[in-house]
C-alpha cells in the first residue's frame, strides 16, 4: 500500500506544491494525451484525461472475503454465461460500499462488477478492454454528432468528455426518437447509507438531463432488498434508508409528472412480481453463477435478486404507467458496474418477449486519494458527501484530494502539474460545466503557471455551490413531495 503524504498547497516558495504520486501513478501518464475542446465546445475523442483510468482503482469496494471468492476474478468467458455477458461477481461481502481497495494482490484481470471494482494494474481500470471484455460499444464522435442532430441539444458534458463512454444501442433510441416513438428512463440506487456521495450523483444528472432533452418517463428502483441481503443491515434500516436516499434524487430535479420511485419492499407484487417470476423461470443458477460469480454458498436472495432488478425495465411491470403497451422501449443510464444485470436482462428479454433495454455507461468517480485508494462510505475523508459541510469540502480538498503538480513551487513552475493524475482536475472535468474555463486550467496547470492552491481554489468553489445547491433542495422535499413521487400513478406519457 502507497504513503500517500497529505497535500500542501504551493502558495509560497518553499512549500510543497503537491502530494507525491505513487510510482505505478506517475506511470500511467505516458498512456493518455489530454482532451481537447474544439472551437464549438466539443470534447476532441482522443483522450480524456480520465476517461480510461484513475479512477478505478479508486473506487473499489469490499471485502477481501470477495477477491477470494470462488469465481474466477477475471472477465473471461465461462462456458454456462450468457451471450452478452461475462463478468463475475462476489459473493459474500456483506458490508462493504462499491469502495476503493488497494490490491495487495492484484487480479489477473479488472474485475468490475456491481459489487467490486478492481484494477489489475496499478493504473487502472483499462476501460479500451472493458469495452471489448463486456461487449458494448463506444460513444464515439459519430454517435454524439447524431445525438446532437436528432435532439437538437448540444451533448451533456458528461458525454462530451467520455464520462459516459460505453453503450448498448443508443443508436436505436435515437431512431426511435427520430420516429416519433416515445420510450422511457430507468435508473436505480441501493441504499445501503445515509449519505450518497459525488459518484452517486453521476448517473442522476445525466438521467435528469435525459428526462428534460426527452420529455419522457423515468422509473427509479431503491433495491433495499438487495442491500438487506449483501449488507449488515436490517429490513427496517434499508427500508428507512430508501426514502432517505429518494430525498436525495428528488432534489436533483425530476419531474414529479414524469417519475416515479419506488422500494422494492412496497413495490414488488402485481404484475411487476409475475415479470420477476417470468425472468426467473427462464435463467438458471448455472447463468447467474456465470454473471454474478453465485456459489453454493450464496444465500438464496442474491441468487434470484437479479431478476428484481432486470424487470423495471420492461413497460409491461408498470400498467398504471404504460397501460397495455408491453413494448414500451427502455434506456438505462448507470455507471458500468450495473452492466452484468443488464447482460442478464438483455439475454432473457426476447425469450419472454420483451424488448431488450439500452443502456449507457459511465466510468466512475475517483476517490479524492486517487489512483489505488480507497472510496468508502465508512471513510469519509474518502470522498466528498452530499451532506457535507463547506468547511468540510475546502478541508478534504485541500488536504486529502491526491496532486498531480509538483513537490515544490519551482519545480511546479518548471514542468507544470499532471491533470490526467490530479484528482482535483478530475473533479473539475465532472462538474464545472465550462468547457473553455476546464481547457484554460488544463493548459495552464499543465504548463506550471497555475499553482495547485489555485487550482483546488476553483474545486473548492464548484463543490461547495453543487453541494450547497443540492442540500437547499434536499431541505425542501417534504415527506409529502415523497409519498407523492412513490406513488403508483399514471405519469405524462
Ligand atoms: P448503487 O447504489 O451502488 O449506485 C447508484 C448508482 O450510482 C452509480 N455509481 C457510481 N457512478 C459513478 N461513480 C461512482 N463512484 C459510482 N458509484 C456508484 C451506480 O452505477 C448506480 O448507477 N443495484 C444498484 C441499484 C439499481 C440500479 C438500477 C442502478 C437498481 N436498479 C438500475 C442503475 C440502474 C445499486 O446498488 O446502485
């Protein structure tokens, strides 16, 4: 494990200027070019800076009990999978957030799965092979061009710069679009604590975004069942911490005409339980061991969990939304962790059927140590909460968010600072939206004429108003604004 020494802003000549970088970081640079954002606002493909690594290692969960776990921990194709997918998963690990884990013994491959995410290499997770390990595609130039001319809206950020970098069939949700046809949003969140953090918030906006460009429903799934049955929490905890978190997605801004949420413990019956019973019947043990990594030691609510979390994506679990239609199409943003879900869903699909989701991905929101440390909700100098004050931001990003500029002022002045290891940049290439300030502190941290003071500065800025905002709406959803988004109603369809 790295001695990370805490970051001392460079603000006078004989300070340090920045944290010293592990050597597998400092490695890592040779591999990417930055991005670049042409005259018209758009992020070059190229590279992003973290598009394909940091923060990987950074968000690593669990438990030990996981890496040693039965399944094979690499993405290889195992004979009983199923088409699409191929990933593994844990098993046991019951307490642990999707958390960043030093790898004292690396896997042979990266494992990500919605349980763990962890790199091979000390670089990261290689998203180029995840791509191809997973059998999606990318979100390249051609796709984001045909998104802007069929919406009519310029990209998101979040695609522009390759945050969302992966997809499965976008390209026939915009054909639909194109045909007039409408289809709806699903996106979810297991509560297993109180307070979600940055990473969390990634796939609510984009999902937010997406509601707006396409004026169309949305459902949100709070799997507490899931969380009761791979965490140490009890019925009541998960369930309490569903409408809890459902504040917290409330406040991002959805359209109550146009949302709905719901707890799997209130919700799962009706028709939305003979569509879980349908998938159920039609994937066998030897598949979820196959996607999930399932042995027989696993209890039996992981083992027919999955199908819980396939059938939101199908019209026909929600009648009072979608009345009779059964082919409502579905698209689901999440960060990639989810994907091995889908896989499955996307495999059963047609036999029962039902339309396959699309889906796009996100890669994911580093820990502010970087590189091969650690996010975890039971560390909360591990990242930044929504619940966090601004005094704690100014103090975790001054002196936890991991540096890429230069151990000394002249130093710093001389060779510039590493935006593709500098967590503080991440952050920045997250959420300040301004495509032309994001260039001029790449340029300019990149050349040494920013300090890396200045530049956590401007972070601190950005996140106290993103979290400040978001707290200002949080404290104005009432338990009515709640009970109203969670109930069964037909929506704006
Ligand atoms: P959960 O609660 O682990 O995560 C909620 C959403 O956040 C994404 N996510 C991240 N995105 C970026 N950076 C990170 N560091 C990061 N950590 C988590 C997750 O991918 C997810 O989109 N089983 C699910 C709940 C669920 C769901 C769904 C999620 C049910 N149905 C449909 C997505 C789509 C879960 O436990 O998510």
């Amino acid at each position: 494990m790295h001695k990370i020494r805490p970051h001392v802003n460079c603000t006078s000549k004989n300070m340090k200027n920045g944290t010293p970088r592990p050597a597998n970081v400092r490695s890592a640079r040779a591999r990417k070019t930055n991005f670049k954002v042409a005259s018209d606002g758009r992020a070059s493909r190229t590279y992003f800076p973290f598009r394909y690594k940091a923060y990987l290692d950074a968000e690593i969960s669990r438990s030990d009990k996981f890496s040693g776990c039965g399944a094979s921990p690499s993405f290889s194709l195992r004979p009983n999978m199923m088409k699409e997918e191929t990933a593994r998963d844990n098993t046991n690990n019951s307490e642990s957030e999707k958390t960043p884990q030093v790898a004292n013994d690396p896997p042979e491959e990266d494992i990500v799965d919605p349980w763990l995410v962890q790199a091979s290499s000390n670089k990261g997770i290689d998203y180029d092979k995840l791509i191809v390990k997973f059998g999606s595609e990318r979100i390249d130039d051609a796709l984001l061009h045909r998104f802007e001319k069929v919406t009519g809206h310029k990209p998101h950020h979040f695609l522009r710069r390759g945050i969302f970098f992966s997809h499965r069939e976008l390209q026939k949700i915009l054909t639909l679009v194109e045909n007039g046809t409408k289809f709806f949003l699903y996106t979810g969140r297991g509560p297993s604590s109180e307070a979600m953090h940055l990473g969390h918030l990634v796939p609510f906006l984009m999902t937010k975004w997406l509601q707006d460009v396409f004026d169309v429903p949305l459902v949100i799934q709070m799997t507490d069942d899931e969380k009761f049955l791979w965490r140490d929490l009890d019925l009541e905890d998960t369930y309490r911490l569903a409408y809890e978190n459902a504040k917290d997605i409330i406040a991002v801004g959805f359209d109550i005409n146009k949302t709905f949420i719901f707890s799997d413990l209130d919700f799962v019956n009706g028709e939305f339980y003979k569509n879980v019973l349908r998938v159920q019947k039609h994937v066998t043990f030897n598949q979820v061991k196959g996607i999930f990594g399932f042995d027989e030691s696993s209890n039996i609510g992981k083992i027919m969990f999955p199908a819980i979390q396939a059938v939101p994506s199908f019209s026909s679990s929600f009648p009072f939304i979608f009345g009779d239609k059964k082919d409502v199409p579905c698209l689901i943003p999440c960060a990639i962790d989810q994907d091995p879900y889908f896989r499955m869903t996307r495999d059963v699909a047609p036999k029962l059927g039902f339309l396959k989701p699309a889906l796009i991905h996100s890669t994911f929101f580093p820990a502010l140590q970087g590189a091969n440390s650690k996010m975890s909700a039971s560390d909360e100098n591990s990242s930044i909460f929504l619940t966090d004050t601004p005094k704690q931001i100014t103090k975790k990003i001054n002196k936890y968010a991991f540096s890429g500029g230069k151990d000394t002022e002249e130093e710093h002045r001389e060779k510039g600072g590493d935006c593709e290891i500098d967590v503080s940049y991440m952050y920045l290439s997250f959420f300040l939206e301004d495509d032309e300030e994001l260039e001029k502190i790449r340029v300019q941290y990149s050349s040494g004429k920013m300090l890396t003071g200045e530049l956590k500065a401007r972070l601190i800025e950005i996140l106290q108003e993103l979290v400040g905002g978001h707290q200002e709406r949080r404290a104005a959803v009432t338990d009515d604004d709640v009970k109203q988004f969670m109930k069964r109603r037909s929506l704006n369809f």
